[in-house]
C-alpha cells in the first residue's frame, strides 16, 4: 500500500490501488480487523476514482460546448 492519501491520487493510482484491496478481499486470508480498514480504504478509493471520472467528465463537457452552450457529442458515464 502507497503512503499517498487517497485525495491525492491520481485516478490510475487509485484504481490501482482499489485492485488491490479487491484482490487481497477477494483472497480472504486476512484477519477481519485488516479486512475492515481494506474495506475502508477501498470505498474510500473507488470515491475517488468516481470523483476523478466526473471531473474529466465536466472537463470533456467544457471543452465541446457550442457556441450557445450545448454539449456536442457528450453522452454521460453510466452510474455517476
């Protein structure tokens, strides 16, 4: 695990990381202390990832606006 608070990570690194607790939840053979803080951190990760997602999302947006203010070709992500 990175020493890097999750709200500065860029969302590759978060997702990376988020394997990574998936991975070692997934496995099951840690004790059920550390399976909460991976739990913990890996919500705390995939919000991340989902704020990371949104943001370029708004950047994309910004970027096709039309002169009258209307996104051309933009479809949401699905589940944000």
């Amino acid at each position: 695990m990175t020493d890097t608070p999750v709200s500065e990570m860029s969302f590759e690194t978060a997702m990376k990381a988020l394997e990574q607790v998936v991975d070692q939840l997934e496995r099951g053979d840690v004790a059920l202390e550390e399976s909460i803080a991976l739990y913990e951190r890996g919500a705390a990760l995939k919000q991340r990832c989902e704020a990371e997602l949104k943001r370029a999302e708004e950047k994309v947006a910004a970027i096709t606006m039309d002169a009258d203010g209307v996104a051309r070709g933009i479809k949401p992500v699905e589940g944000l």
